[in-house]
C-alpha cells in the first residue's frame, strides 16, 4: 500500500491517505469542510478545488461538463471525482467549503411533571454474612422489591459485571438506576443520574444535559451534522449510503454525538437515558438501519414507532447499560394542524396545553399553498409519549 501527503491550501491542513483515496474522502478525515450538495456524484460541482501540484487522474465525464475550459486550464478540478496518486497540494476557494451552521440551542423550556423513564434509588443493603448466602444480585434484587417494593426483572450485564466491587468498596450502599424493571446501571451514592435530549437535525445536532433528580438543565450546546461531508440534504444522505455505505454517515453521526457528550458531561458514564429525536431518514442513519426503501415508492420505513435500543449498540459513550429512546416519526402518527405563515413556533407556544400528551404536526400555511419566495417554511411538533419523554421540536423545510 503506498501512502501519499494531501495538502491543503491556504487551510495548511497535511494528511497522509493511501494512493487512489478519493480527494473528498481525504478533505474529509482532515477536518476540510467541502461542499457537497450531490453527495459527491459530480453533479453540482460545488467541490471545485484547484491542483496546485502532483499527479492527478484524466478528467472525469462529469468535471468535463462541470467545469469551463478556462477552469480546467487553471487546474481547477472536482474533489468527488479525483483519487490521490501521488503527494499533491490543493487550492480550497472559499466557496468550496461549507458555511458553518448558527448552533442555536436555546429555547422556551416548557414545564413538564418530572417522570424519567429511569428511576434511581439509593439502596443499603445487609452485608453478606457467613451464614447468609445470597449471590449480590438476588441481594440486590430482594432489596429493591420487598423494601422499595419496585418490580425487578433482569439486570443489564455490565451493571451485574459492576455491582460485585462497587457493593463492598461502598459498604454495601448504592444506587440503583432501573428502567422497566431491568437494572440499567449502578453508581456510587455521589453519582447521580443523568440524561441526555438530543435533537438530530439534518444540518446541525443539539443536545441538552438533563439532571434526572431535579429536572434541571445542566449543559446545552450544539454541532454541525457531521454528515453533511456526504449531503446536505436527506434525499442526497439517502443516495450516498445506498451507493456507499450507510456505515459512514452512521460512524459520522455517532463521533459527533460522542464528541458534543464529551463537551457536555465530564462523566459520560452517569448518563442513563437518552431521548432522540430526528426525521424518518435521520433516525434509520443513526441506527444504521437500511435506508434504500426509504427512497423508492412507495417509501416505507424499517421501523416506524417509537424505539429502544442500548446505546452501547450503535456506539454512544454513555453508561454501558442505559438506552437510546427514539420517538415515533411516521407521519400517521401525528395530527397535522396548519399555523399561519411564519408562526409555526408561536402557535405552538401559545396553544401549548392544547398539545400536551399528543403528537402533532404543525404546517406552516405556505407548505400548502407552495413557497416559491425561496423563504423556508416550518413543521414542529411535540409528544409526550408513553414513556413519558416530551419532546417540542421544530424543522426548517425549503418551500416546495
Ligand atoms: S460535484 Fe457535487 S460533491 Fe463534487
């Protein structure tokens, strides 16, 4: 395998990759932001970069009807379309990178009854004895059922792998995280618990730090969707994982999240739920779930109710044990309810009791009626489901 250098200019960004890597997946892994609205097809030439130095291939059918004579004979070339063969330097134009996103994270907090689909309770327990030969867990277990009279079913298997040491080294008094009867984590008495809101937009991810004691806020901020290095839109996502793999937006989307968790929580191991939220095709890419039916009529989704999985599963770096909760994103599920132009968010705020407990879709008028202005229009919605996790978000949607 030969390696060769890839410099950026004037970015001064230099990264080795191996001869014959796509020029755009190496912008990429060196942190260059290239446009890619395409998703690297070579139909919008918004990758335009200019070889400055080293060995390139011939021009691709695509560049050839992209770029102008005048372009090509100043080197200018599409990065979607070239490998690396050789060291080479390259020009970035600033219109070749992507703007980044204004993060804003935010928002109106709406007061909700504190009810975490978690529950944490300290539990002391009689230390093991001579004559007393229950095994932790059925300790555990019996504890937390006859004193605390909670049901208990089963016990994640890294908590069980952590509740041996961290009973004696804290004489024999923890806490206990249990959801739906399964004992997701356990900590020590200082070691409360967290959770984690995320809102998975196309273009940008927030995420609020939760204190699951008291209901508080504890950390918000936000990052551009990493994913939009293979599209900046979803139906473009969709085609870069069904002629790539959805692996790559899945591994994107996840080293982000991972990145704004290590920005919020000093102590990711405390975080015991997560709630999600996103569209139909963002939630699959998270999952790393197929998305090629989801492209061709009649359209329909893997999955389409809400969803539990252990966030160890896709990769979050949270305790081992806690769970992803994904909400319902199938529009049927929803009550559509039109807002006027431009007041989507402030209908929401103003008929918000209205709201509580059901999921809605609230369309801005212009949806309807088609906004060729080039404005955007917007949907938001809110639910509180049965695991009662409430979530209001709202979407930006270019006008049809
Ligand atoms: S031409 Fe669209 S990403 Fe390269």
């Amino acid at each position: 395998m030969i390696s060769c250098y890839v410099t950026f200019k004037p970015l001064g960004q230099k990264i080795k990759c191996t001869q014959g890597t796509p020029l755009s997946e190496v912008a990429r892994d060196a942190g260059v932001r290239l446009r890619s609205v395409c998703g690297g097809k070579g139909l919008c030439g918004k990758c335009r970069v200019k070889v400055m130095a080293g060995e390139v291939p011939p021009l691709t059918g695509a560049e050839r009807e992209r770029l102008s004579m005048e372009e090509v004979a100043d080197g200018c070339r599409l990065a979607c379309q070239i490998r690396v063969l050789s060291d080479i330097t390259v020009h970035v134009p600033p219109e070749s990178i992507t703007i980044p996103q204004k993060l804003q994270v935010a928002g109106t907090e709406v007061e909700v009854v504190l009810e975490p689909a978690v529950k944490d309770y300290l539990v002391a327990l009689k230390p093991a004895t001579a004559g007393d030969s229950q095994s932790d867990w059925e300790r555990l277990a019996h504890e937390v059922q006859n004193t605390l009279r909670q049901p208990l079913t089963t016990a994640d298997l890294m908590a069980l792998r952590k509740l041996p040491s961290l009973l004696r080294e804290n004489n024999w008094t923890v806490r206990v995280s249990i959801r739906n009867g399964e004992v997701v984590d356990v900590r020590p008495l200082n070691k409360s618990p967290f959770g984690l809101a995320v809102d998975l937009g196309t273009t940008k991810i927030a995420a609020y730090l939760i204190d699951l004691e008291n209901g508080n806020t504890l950390a918000a901020d936000g990052i551009e969707n990493p994913q939009i290095a293979c599209g900046e839109d979803v139906i473009t996502r969709i085609s870069y994982a069904m002629e790539h793999s959805g692996i790559t937006l899945q591994q994107a989307v996840i080293e982000g999240l991972n990145q704004l968790i290590a920005k919020l929580c000093p102590e990711p191991e405390r975080i015991v739920e997560i709630t999600l939220v996103g569209n139909t095709a963002m939630n699959h890419l998270f999952l790393g779930l197929p998305v090629k039916q989801l492209g061709v009529a009649p359209y329909l989704p893997a999955v389409q109710g809400s969803l539990d999985v252990k966030a160890r599963d896709i990769g979050l770096n949270t305790a081992p044990g806690a769970y992803v909760h994904l909400l319902p994103g199938y529009r049927h599920q929803y009550r559509s309810c039109p807002c006027p132009p431009g007041e989507v968010d402030e209908h929401f705020l103003r008929f918000r009791p209205c709201f509580r407990g059901r999921a809605y879709l609230l369309r801005d008028a212009r949806c309807e009626r088609g906004n060729r202005e080039g404005g955007n229009t917007g949907i938001s919605g809110y639910s509180s489901d049965s695991s009662g996790c409430p979530s209001h978000r709202s979407v930006r949607i270019r006008g049809a």
